[in-house]
C-alpha cells in the first residue's frame, strides 16, 4: 500500500489519499507522550500517539497488516487529540487515528458492537424508538435502579442515562418558555443550531438553555431544516463513509438555513462541523463548501465569552469545577471561553487541576474500554472528591454522562452540568432581581 490518492472505495476498502504523506509529518519527537492518558495509565510505546503514528506508517507501507495487535492499540486510544496541542510539527492526530480505525473495522469485535450502538443513537428511525424509551426509562427512575444493581457494562450505560436527567439544582431556576424581553436588543445576526442526535434525544433542556441565552443577547434563530446526526461517533469508530455521507447533508442543510453563524452545544459536534474539510478532502468541491460552512461554526461558550461585561460579577455563586471537553479544548482550541462566561455569570469557577486531561468517557469509548476507562478517570474523581464543588461543569454529552453516572457510583452526590445551563439560570436570576427591584419603585 503506498499514498498515492484513490478515492474509489466501493468495495469497501478504505480511502487511503494522501494517509502515508500525512504520517511522515510526525517527527517522532516525543512531545506528545507525557500528555497521553493511555501512555501515562500503560506505559507502552505503543500506545502513545508516537507509537500509533509508527503503526500506521507500517501498515501504510506494507510492513504488517492489520491483525489484532494494530487494531488493539487503535481502539485502546481515546481519540483525546491532547497530542495535537503538545504537538510542534501540527500532525493532525485525530483524523490519523479514524483512517486508522476505518483499516481495523473487518477484525474488530468492538467495531461491530459500536455498530449496534451507532444504529441505536443515530439512525433516522431507530433513534427516535430508542430515545422515546430512553427518556421514559429514564423519567420514571428505572435508569438509576439499573445504574445500582446492574453490573458491568449494563450499570454503566444505566448510569449514564440516568445522568441525563436536569440536575434539580437547575430545576425551577429558569424558565422553559421563551422570553418576551430580550436582555439586549436585536444585534440582527442570525444563527442555526446543530440539533444533533444524543442532544436532541437525551438534552433538549441543554438546547432551550442555548436558545434562552442567545436570545437574550439579541441573537435570532433560523432553522436548518434536514440537518442529520454531525457523524463524529461514526467518524471516531472509523465509520468514515458514514461521517462523510453526514457531513454532506449537513452542510446542504446549513447553506439553505442562511443562517450567519451555526452554534453548537455539544464540543464533539462542532469539533466534528470543524473537520467537515478533512473528511471531505478528497472531493473538492465539498471540501470548499465544507471550508465555508466550518469557519462559521461556533461554540456556544464562545459567544457568552463574547457578550460578556468585562468586570466579571463577584463569584458569590455555587463553587463548580470546570472540566474542558477535549475536542472543545484540543479539537477547537477553546480554552478560556467558558470560564470567563461562568465566572461573568457570578460563579465561583475553577478548573480541575487535571482539566486538560481525558475523563475517560470519549464517546463510547467507555462502554468498549470500562477498565481501562475506569483507570483513566481515577485522578480527575479523586480532585472532584477533595474539593468539595457544588457542582461539575463540562460541554459535552459524553463527558456529562460519564463524569455523572461515575460520580453515582462513587457515591458523590455531585451534578454535572452544562455551562450554558448556569449562565442560563444567571441570566434568570438577574432578571428576577431587575423585576423586584421595579416592583419596589
């Protein structure tokens, strides 16, 4: 195999354009093992990214194949991208790994398990069944009897929805209908939001909380009829025909919305909206729309962080600790966005002294990995332990899920959250506050 550019794959073989050419970009230089968690937990070259990017350049070059050695130390990594920030020569870790995974699909038993989960959570049809059960399972408090007396993985996966539910501290603090008065008047400038899949099923509260808090900074919504699932679990399980098909809908849905911006809530969405041009690299005329459509993509943490008075309000709030998704800190390079919005809304805020680091959760990672997950998130549970936080923030669903049905089960009775939420809840109180304060005069 060489890295000449084909992009016919019809027969199910994988792209490979372009892949050896972006393998030698990697200097093996080292900079990015101290930040790998896998590396840190295992302590095996070979899962580091440095040792991954030596086995994909075999396999690129035809010196092994994939048997189950390669595919181990692929799917043993959580796709973090930590390695992309440490890394100076700018190799683009992530979207080395999904060609990676796309190669190892034929022999991994774990690609075919992340294919029912896929179907589950994405699929047009049975995503609705799936989360319609979801939520009642949910609602009626059968995830959390699964969550304490389901072992293994099913436990897991019962904590994790059962960590979906709106923490109750958010309960009764903000409104569900819209408002009548936005906070600022109409600057015009209009958005579309990226809906998505897991969002939409398991956190519409976390959207009505976006659309709350844009609309009262003047923002306004236009809808982007025929948006799909983002693809970035199809992407990250090596699934890239799937992403790829994903990414073109999408980024026909968004055009037609004529929407200025696309806001995302979910860090693993817009990370994914922003890599729209890698996956379609090979067909250039989608990779130039792909272009358009990601540089007006936006977190919503970085519009907050934007509308925000400079003389943040004094952090008499509840105490959070904040843990950085990592595809909204490594992936988008967003770092100081949500803090400041947090801190602007009058919380005590602070990282994790581990927040540059994976929780473990990646997706489904942790569901396909629980013990070495389980390793991984040792540290960041014990720093949430000692320090006594009212509450977990972090703007991710994955992360959200994972970090509050492991909370659970470490008895911690600790809500993850997602910004967007408390700045929402913020901007209600405030409003109260005005509305009492006129009721006084």
């Amino acid at each position: 195999m060489d890295g000449s550019a084909h992009s016919s794959h019809s027969d199910g073989e994988p792209r490979t354009g372009g892949w050896l050419e972006d393998l030698l970009s990697c200097v093996h230089c080292g900079f990015c093992l101290p930040v790998c968690p896998t590396y840190e937990v295992l302590g095996e070259e070979n899962d580091s990214p440095r040792g991954r990017v030596y086995l994909m350049r075999a396999l690129a070059e035809g010196r092994i194949g994939v048997e189950e050695a390669f595919s181990v130390h692929m799917n043993r990594c959580l796709g973090c991208r930590a390695c992309e920030t440490a890394c100076p020569a700018g190799v683009r870790y992530g979207s080395l790994l999904e060609r990676a995974r796309e190669h190892t699909l034929s022999q991994s038993t774990g690609g075919r398990f992340a294919g029912l989960v896929l179907g589950s959570l994405t699929g047009r049809r049975a995503s609705r069944l799936a989360y319609a059960l979801a939520r009642v399972a949910r609602n009626v408090r059968l995830a959390e009897l699964g969550a304490r007396f389901a072992p293994g993985r099913t436990g897991l996966a019962s904590g994790m929805l059962a960590a979906t539910r709106r923490s109750m501290k958010m309960t009764g603090s903000a409104v569900s209908e819209p408002l009548s008065d936005p906070m600022s008047e109409s600057t015009r400038e209009t958005y579309a939001l990226l809906e998505g899949c897991v969002m939409s099923g398991l956190y519409s509260h976390i959207h009505d909380a976006t659309r709350r808090t844009l609309q009262r900074r003047g923002h306004t919504e236009l809808s982007a009829s025929g948006q799909e699932c983002c693809g970035a679990l199809h992407a990250h399980a090596g699934r890239l025909d799937a992403a790829r098909a994903l990414a073109r809908q999408n980024v026909e849905a968004f055009e037609r919305s004529g929407a200025r911006i696309i806001v995302a809530d979910s860090a693993g969405c817009g990370a994914a909206m922003r890599d729209y041009p890698e996956w379609l690299r090979g067909e250039p005329e989608w990779q130039r729309r792909a272009e358009t459509l990601a540089e007006r993509v936006r977190d919503i943490s970085e519009l907050l962080a934007d509308s925000v008075d400079p003389a943040p309000l004094a952090g008499d709030g509840p105490r959070v600790a904040y843990d950085a998704p990592c595809h909204l800190l490594h992936a988008q390079g967003i770092r100081d966005a949500p803090l400041e919005a947090l801190a602007a809304s009058g919380y005590s805020v602070e990282p994790l002294p581990s927040w540059e680091r994976c929780c473990g959760g990646a997706g489904l990672y942790n569901l396909q990995q629980p013990e070495l997950s389980d390793r991984i998130l040792e540290r960041k549970l014990e720093e949430i332990r000692e320090g006594g936080y009212d509450l977990v923030a972090t703007g991710n669903p994955g992360c959200m899920m994972f970090l509050g049905a492991s909370l659970k089960r470490a008895g911690l009775e600790i809500s993850v959250v997602h910004p967007v939420e408390l700045v929402d809840v913020a901007d209600r109180n405030a409003e109260r506050r005005a509305e009492y304060r006129v009721s006084e005069v």
